[in-house]
C-alpha cells in the first residue's frame, strides 16, 4: 500500500512502514554507521558525523531533485529505525539502482526482502518503470544472496564511475504494453 503524506511518499507492507528521511534521522544514520561491520558504498564502517550528515543530506536532496529515493524501514507502530531500502540515482552514475542497509540486529528476519520487494512494486507501479536493477560489487555475498531472493539475474557487467567493475542485477523487469 502506498499513502501520501505532506508530499512523502510511504509504504506498508503487513508489517513494515518505510518513509523518506528528514534531518531528525540524522541518529538513526550515525547508529548504522557506528553498528556497522559491512562495506557501504566503497566505505568499511565508522565515518566522521559530517560524512554521516552528509550523507543524510544526500539522501533527503535526492528526494526533493528526483521524486524517489532512499526509504527509511520501521516495523508498524514503532519508532526504531531499522534500516533504509530505496532507489537512487546520482547524477554520475549510468542508470538507478535499488539499495538497502540494515541494522545489524535487523538483519535474518526477511525486512529486506520485505522492504525491498515495496520499493520494486512501488517502482513499477507509481513511477511506472519498467524495470529496477541494482549494482553489486564481487565481495559483497549476503547483498547478492538478497538481489538473488528477489528474483535477480545478471544482466550486464560494468565499470561504473568510482572505478568499479560491477555486476548489474535485472530485479524485475514488467514487459512493455
């Protein structure tokens, strides 16, 4: 289910409400940052409170340019963040790309696949896309494991703007009327 609100868009799914995020998010970002063991974007873990900032007001820009971006993940009736699942599309970058972040105590219990599969559905039935894909660096295993469970095959293969040779994973692909 999607639903309006003050021009953020949010989903549902049964058990999940994902929104866009604003500047108050900033602890929640800080906390996956300071939690986090895993490569995020080339970078391994703890960044400084001005990348994290920065990276807050990345995403909130994004949404405000674009119309799409980087939802924030919460169970329905709670307050904590955990984790963020949206599409994005930097200016520099070839196409968009579908991408998550989990908390690590988030992590196991099907939310990003859950969350995810709101976003693609989102994707193909809001912005009328016709197709979502992410970009998959070689080591990142449990994020292939993710793209694999939502259906995901390889497309293409391509360096991308920061140097980086990557897989590109077709997620879903709805055929043209």
């Amino acid at each position: 289910m999607t639903v309006a609100v003050r021009n953020t868009c949010v989903l549902e799914t049964h058990r999940l409400a994902l929104r866009a995020p604003n500047r108050a998010d900033l602890p929640a970002y800080r906390a996956f940052y300071d939690a986090s063991k895993v490569t995020v974007g080339g970078y391994r873990g703890n960044r400084t409170d001005a990348e994290v900032e920065a990276i807050v007001e990345r995403d909130i820009a994004h949404w405000q340019a674009k119309g799409f971006g980087m939802f924030l993940i919460r169970r329905k009736g709670a307050d904590d963040v955990l984790g963020g699942t949206g599409i994005c599309h930097p200016d520099d970058w070839p196409s968009h790309e579908l991408t998550w972040w989990l908390m690590p105590d988030a992590c196991g219990d099907g939310i990003a696949t859950e969350a995810s599969r709101a976003v693609i559905d989102w994707a193909h039935d809001t912005l009328d896309w016709p197709r979502v894909e992410t970009h998959m660096r070689d080591e990142n295993g449990p994020a292939r494991r993710l793209a694999e469970r939502l259906g995901g095959r390889i497309d293409r293969r391509e360096t991308f703007p920061d140097g980086v040779t990557r897989d590109v994973f077709v997620l879903s692909e709805r055929a043209a009327l």
